[in-house]
C-alpha cells in the first residue's frame, strides 16, 4: 500500500472522529505554500494562521463555553509534560538497567521542574516500571490509560509503512481520543494545571506536531530520547507554546539513548 493511499484512509478517519479546526491532517502545506523551498509570502512565510480555537469541538461538548468566555481572558496555563519511557529490552518490554538509572533521573528532574496536578502512565510494562521513580519522588499515585500506548497512527511522509490500514485507524483514532483529553485550555481562569505523562517516542512525535498545528505526517523525522522531558504548554487564550522537546539533560551522556535492545546485544543501546 503507497503512503498516498494510507493517507486518504487516515484522513477519512480523521474526519470522522471530527479533529479540531480540520487543521490535523491538512497534507500539502509545504507543496502549496513553498517555491523552490521558500514561502510564498512575506519573508519566507507560508501564509498559515495560528488557530486560537483550535479546541472549540472539546469546549462545546463539555458546554464551557458559557462560564469561561474567551471575552475575559484568563492567566491559568496548562502544562503537558510528556515523558518517553526508559530503555527497554524488546523481547520482554522490561527496562534494561540503563532504562531504570534514566526513570530516576527523569523523576528527579521533573520533580525540580514542576508541581504536578496529575501523573498519567500508559499501560505498557516499560511505561509503568519507568513510573514507579515519579511516584516515590512526586508523592502521586498514577493513573493508568490504555491510551497512551504506543501507536503507529499516521503514516510517515518518508518512508514505506508496512502495517495494514485497519491497525493504523484504529491507532489514530485512540491517539486522538488520548489528544483531545490531555491537550486542552486550562479549566479555570486562575488555577494552574500541570499533567505529566509518561508514555512512548510515536505517541510523543505526533501530539507534539498536533498541538503546533503543524503536518502529523513529519512525526518520524522527530528524535525522542528514552526518559527525556517534551514540554507543552497550553495558555487559557488558547496559544500553544513549546517550551522544550526531547530534553535529555538530566543524563549524562553516557545513558542518552534513543535505541531498544535486545537482551544478548547490550552493545547496541547507544
């Protein structure tokens, strides 16, 4: 199956489960809007305004709209931390020992950083045991969600994808279901929401690119490291601000990796 075809497929899907400001799955910015690599407009610019009511779908079905109007502004953000999962041994799906040194020390980072509200973990073996640090160091009980899985949910702009269409719908539809709830203006105009998510590289990739408003497709040109810290931050006008991808900081450079192995080839974790 070509790409261009598993596109259309997925594009269908996506609007069936209604995406925001029909802004997901817009293929073809780069065709129409650039000439010979550059934009069209001003300086370069492709000419694509930023949707500030990108999420009115959720306000309308939660009927919010009435007790937080975009009249009044507000100065409560909401801050979606999102952890990739420690270095794991494939054939088991439990952290190698490089993974469990990178859990502790991305607990120990977001702990400095933040003060969470809520702590969310996917139900894959190598998302929960990378969890147990933040529970021990942020003093919060997780709460797990099946959809937050790792996912192949759209189909890449570079390469040939080799999963039949019906799992990649099926993905998508879930990744996106997990989107529109984590990825949302904060519920009060004075409250701070801070939600960390420890869950997986693809599911990462392609929130990230969601919540920019920018191509889901170019997800697998994103490099995520194991136990790094991707921060997005959700103001109450509605703007998104990306206030770091990937950051692997907190590890020397020894256990920056972004590879999974195998039992009997350590050697290849780098």
């Amino acid at each position: 199956m070509t790409n261009a075809r598993m596109y259309t497929l997925v594009r269908g899907a996506a609007a069936a489960v209604g995406l925001f400001g029909g802004l997901c799955l817009r293929k073809g910015v780069a065709d129409a809007k650039t000439v010979g690599g550059l934009g069209d407009g001003l300086g370069g610019s492709w000419g694509v305004a930023l949707d500030l009511d990108w999420d009115k779908e959720f306000w309308k079905e939660e009927n919010l709209l009435g007790t937080n109007s975009r009249a009044s502004p507000g100065r409560a953000t909401r801050d979606v931390i999102l952890v990739r999962h420690g270095q794991y041994y494939m054939e088991t799906g439990q952290l190698t020992p490089k993974g469990h040194v990178q859990a502790e020390a991305a607990a120990k980072r977001v702990r400095e950083m933040f003060d969470p509200t809520d702590l969310l973990v996917s139900t894959s073996t190598r998302a929960l045991e990378t969890v147990r640090p933040f529970e021990e160091a942020l003093q919060m009980k997780p709460t797990s969600d099946a959809e937050l899985c790792e996912s192949m949910m759209c189909p890449p702009n570079d390469r040939p994808l080799r999963v039949p269409e019906e799992v990649v719908i099926a993905n998508f539809e879930r990744t996106e279901s997990a989107y529109r709830r984590l990825f949302r203006r904060p519920a009060s105009k004075n409250r701070d929401e801070v939600v960390v998510v420890v869950c997986h590289a693809n599911v990462i990739r392609y929130w990230l690119l969601r919540a920019m408003q920018m191509p889901p497709e170019f997800w697998a040109a994103l490099s995520i490291p194991h136990a790094s810290v991707t921060h997005i931050r959700i103001n109450y006008s509605g703007r998104p601000n990306l206030r770091c991808v990937g950051d692997a900081g907190h590890h020397p450079p020894c256990n920056v990796t972004t590879r999974n192995v195998s039992p009997n080839n350590e050697a290849a974790s780098a």
